[in-house]
C-alpha cells in the first residue's frame, strides 16, 4: 500500500507541495510492534515528544518522570492541532502522564 509522490500524477489536474519538518508530520509505521524501528511503539514516542514540544513552545514545563520513563502525554487534536492556542500553559508544569482533551483539565503539579 505505499506509494510514492510520483505514483499520483497520472491522477491529478493541479497540485501542491509543501516541505515540512518530518518530526512534526511523519512517524512512519511500517513494522511490527517490538521491531525498535518504524513501529507502534516509535510512532507513540514520536507522538509524545511533539505534544510536548508544543506544551514546551507555550512556555509549559512538561514533568518527567523520576525514572526515567517517558511521560504519557498527549494534547487532542480538538484543543490544538499544529501547537497553536496553547498560550494559557505558559508559566505552568503540567504533570507528565495526561490526555489533554480541552484547557480546563489539565493537570498541573
């Protein structure tokens, strides 16, 4: 099922390119889980780590865990898609394992 940019031509009349930066667009999910590459499991981290970029860019503090572990931490797409509107965690650190569905219930240590 994978194709290539190249492999729609024949079937468009107009269209367009945009470049963006893989990290924030692209987790590739092509293995079986426990694989370490391009699996159920780098997709969820890489989903993780963007969410927390975007509470970090808002000025939030993301609270790691003590073990090490990385934080169960996700913001819906409902509240913010791209990182935008998130301007109410600046100044706050926002417990690291949450689902944050809408602004009212975030969980903040």
């Amino acid at each position: 099922l994978e194709r290539f940019v190249f492999d729609v031509f024949p079937f468009v009349h107009k269209m367009a390119i945009l470049e963006v930066d893989r990290k924030d667009q692209f987790s590739p999910l092509k293995n079986a889980p426990g694989a370490g590459v391009d699996c159920p499991e780098t997709s969820r981290s890489d989903l993780i780590a963007q969410c927390i970029r975007f509470a970090e860019a808002a000025g939030a503090t993301v609270q790691r865990a003590a073990d090490g572990q990385e934080p169960s931490f996700e913001i819906s797409a409902l509240v913010s898609y791209a990182g935008e509107g998130l301007e109410s965690l600046s100044g706050k650190t926002l417990a690291g394992d949450q689902l944050i569905t809408d602004l009212d219930s975030i969980v903040v240590v």
